[in-house]
C-alpha cells in the first residue's frame, strides 16, 4: 500500500524518478521515523510526510518529516554537519561512558506575561528536557544548548527590564488564538521552517493573546535545562529568569507574530 509520502519535484530531480517511485510505494521508506524538523516520531503509514534531501559537498541525506512541519524539499548543508548525521543514522556515533547514545532532548514551552518598560509584554519561555549535543556529537561537550542559539542570532539577556533585540527572520506562529510554532528562516532561503513545532495547538490565555495582538510582537526567553521548571504564576515565572537572567543562563530575541 502507498505510504502517505511527499516528494518534491526538487527531490525528484536529485534522487532520480526509479528512487522516488520507490519511496512513493514504500520500498524504500521507513513506516516509522524521528521528524527531522520537530525530532518527534512520526509514521508514514498513518500521516503526510515529507522527504527532505540534505546535500553536503560530498555527501547527500534523505530524511524525512511530518509533513505538517515542514515541506518536501532539498536543502543544503555544511559537509561536516552532515557527516555527523551520518554517523548517527549508521550508528557509528560514539557512545557515552554507558554505553548508551545520549537521549534527545525536547524542547518545552511555557507562555506567559512578564513586565518590562512598564507594559506587560507576550512572553514564551523555551527549555529542554535535557542537555543539548550539537549535532553530529556525541555530547561530551556538555549542554550546548545556549551557544547554538547565541550562534542563531539570540542575544544574552542579563536584564530582565530590557526588551530583547528583534532577531531576523524569525518568527512565531499564531493562528485562531492558538500556538503553532516558532519560525526560523529555512537553509535553503525559501519559506521558513518549524525550529519548534507544538503536537497539538497550544492554548494561551485571554490577556496573553490580547497583549500580543497589541504588540504584534512576542518575547522569546530560552534557558538550559533545569533553570527555569514549570512555575503555576507569573510572579514565579519572572522570579526564575530575572534568577537565570543574574546567572548568565538566559539568551532572548524578539519575534514578530506570524497570523492571528
């Protein structure tokens, strides 16, 4: 039976149509898989996904993923980012001192209200269940989780009283009151892709999406595992990053709204 795949005509034309017919009556294709968007399992039985072809000077990947996240695409990459993923898919990666490969870390969001320059602004607050490798390491470097994203054009945030600089090309997406990702500008310079994805529309309160609508704008607060947690109040909340913020774990940017 057909798997649920979608294959770009750009794809087609760098795997070859015998390839991508293949993928297409599922020879060739994994029923199950981890997004290479959202790094969530999906099943090309049971939903749309996406092949999506990373192209190195020397090497060439496909993945996939839902499709829901991003679309069937081509997309090209530095060599060694991609040589790392190989070694991940073939599993030649080198293993922790367990003899395990490091678990992947989820990112989880929280949104909330925080006071700065005397108006309550839109906040989303980023944090992973747990230290964040760089990819195509085997995360003995430690949690890297921040530096990835300084190097994304994130900014440290030392003061919580100071709004976050815009960052370019970022953005977050709303639609009918609801929360649907955050937006980074797409590798390959085409529309933007998921960098978070929610499995289902997150719900955001009356004020929040009332300030946003007001400010058009969001404020993005991310911090390494552990520092935040899930705080019941706002007043916690901001407790927790001005906390992260004196410590100098805590980066921020400001994001457009992207929909309603």
């Amino acid at each position: 039976m057909p798997r649920m795949l979608d294959v770009s005509q750009d794809v087609r034309a760098e795997i070859g149509d015998d390839e991508a017919d293949r993928l297409l009556v599922g020879d060739n294709a994994p029923g199950s898989y981890d997004c290479t968007s959202c790094r969530t399992p999906g099943d090309s039985d049971q939903e749309r996904t996406s092949t999506v072809l990373f192209i190195g000077d020397e090497t060439a990947v496909l993945a996939f993923a839902h499709a829901t996240c991003i679309p069937s695409q081509v997309v090209k990459v530095a060599e060694d980012q991609l040589q790392g993923a190989v070694r991940s898919i073939t599993g030649s990666e080198q293993k922790n001192t367990e003899g395990r490969m490091p678990e992947q870390a989820v990112l989880g969001i929280t949104s909330g209200l925080v006071l700065i320059e005397d108006d309550l602004r839109p906040a989303l607050v980023v944090e992973p269940t747990g230290p964040v490798a760089r990819p195509g390491t085997d995360g003995s470097g430690g949690d890297e989780f921040l530096q990835l994203l300084l190097e994304q054009g994130f900014r440290p945030a030392p003061d919580m009283n100071r709004l976050p600089e815009v960052l370019a090309g970022w953005s977050v997406l709303l639609a009918v009151g609801q929360l649907h990702a955050v937006l980074q500008p797409s590798a390959g310079g085409g529309n933007p892709v998921a960098w978070w994805q929610a499995h289902q529309p997150l719900q955001v309160t009356d004020g929040w999406r009332a300030a946003v609508n007001k400010s058009q704008t969001v404020l993005v607060f991310a911090a390494p595992a552990g520092t935040i947690g899930q705080q019941p109040r706002e007043d916690l909340l901001r407790d927790a990053l001005e906390k992260a913020a004196v410590n100098g774990l805590l980066v921020a940017a400001s994001m457009p709204l992207a929909g309603t």
